[in-house]
C-alpha cells in the first residue's frame, strides 16, 4: 500500500469518524431536551401530590381526579383515549393501623 493511499484511508475514516460523532453530539442533545421535559413532568406530578395530601380530606376524590387530569393535559404531545382508573380512590390509612388473623391452635401444650 503506497503512502497515498494509506492518506486516503485515513482520511476516509476521519470523515466517517467525524460523521457518527456529530450524530452522536445530536443524539446527546435530544436525550436532553427529553431529560429536561421529564424533569418538569415529575416536578408537576410532586406538586399535584402534595396538594392532594395537603388538601382537607372531606373533598371530592372525583374532583381531585379531574384537577389531576386536567392539569396533566398540558403535558400531553400525543392524542391518547382517556383510560378509566383501576381503583377508587382511598383516604390515605394511618400506617400504624394493621391487621393480624391468627389461627387456633391444634396441637398440644408441652408441660
């Protein structure tokens, strides 16, 4: 291989170099925006949490539901058909507040 053409390979693997470099630079920049708009998502979705939280419990859950709804609606790009919650909505318990069944005992006492 002559010392021409080896100058040619190599500038043949700069450029292709230098190519998936930029698309990579690009791609960095895209993943970015995308960080930045998830950020302010969760940031939103806190901030609707403690309000609920904070809120006097005597409310409407269904009213809250459509608040949330509404205010994630800004958020939305997509077009998506409304999906139905899962669970009704439950007033947070106390979490000292828990349950033990305990069953008979069918054996023997040791004395």
């Amino acid at each position: 291989m002559s010392l021409e053409e080896k100058i040619e390979a190599l500038t043949i693997s700069y450029q292709t170099t230098a190519q998936t470099n930029a698309e990579l630079v690009q791609r960095l920049h895209e993943l970015d925006h995308q960080n930045e708009y998830l950020r302010k998502q969760l940031k939103q979705s806190i901030k609707q949490k403690q309000q609920i939280l904070e809120s006097p419990t005597g409310s409407n859950p269904v009213e809250r539901e459509e608040d949330i709804e509404s205010q994630h609606s800004e958020f939305e790009h997509n077009e998506e058909p409304r999906r139905t919650p899962r669970r009704e909505w439950r007033t947070p318990s106390n979490p000292n507040d828990f349950r033990v069944e305990l069953t008979e005992f069918e054996g023997k006492a040791r004395s």
